[in-house]
C-alpha cells in the first residue's frame, strides 16, 4: 500500500514501527504495568509487616496470641 493512499493514522503507525518507536511504547507500558503491581504488592507487605491497629484488623486472635506469648515470656526473664 503506497504511503500517499494511506489514512494519517496509518502512516503514523508505519512511521512508528520504521523508527523503533512502537516497541518503545509497548515496552513502557510493559513496565508501568510491573511497576504498578510491584507499587500494590509493596503496600500490601507494609500493611501486613507494620505494627498496630493494622495487625488488630488483620487478624485479632492472632494478635492477642502474640501479645499474651510476649508478656508470659517477659514475666518469666524478669522472674
């Protein structure tokens, strides 16, 4: 197909690809795509890994499990 008969956006997409422009552009997206699920999985690990009314959220029994471990064995080094 000759350039002349071609639509703007047909050429524009053929001059992206000639210029190495369009791999370009799907990597980047590629990586904002990572970048963001990496962002999510971060805050999720801090949420999880961070002290306070978090953990209280998360999972109470737990916690008051951790707390009651904590004080037995404080009691028992200061005995």
């Amino acid at each position: 197909m000759a350039m002349t008969t071609m639509k703007d956006h047909e050429r524009l997409d053929l001059l992206k690809e000639i210029g190495g422009t369009k791999v370009y552009e799907e990597r980047r997206e590629e990586s904002l795509k990572v970048m963001k699920e990496t962002e999510g999985r971060r805050k999720r690990i801090e949420e999880v890994v961070s002290p306070g009314p978090q953990l209280y959220l998360l999972d109470p029994v737990g916690h008051a499990c951790i707390q009651a471990d904590l004080t037995v064995q404080d009691n028992a080094a200061h005995a």
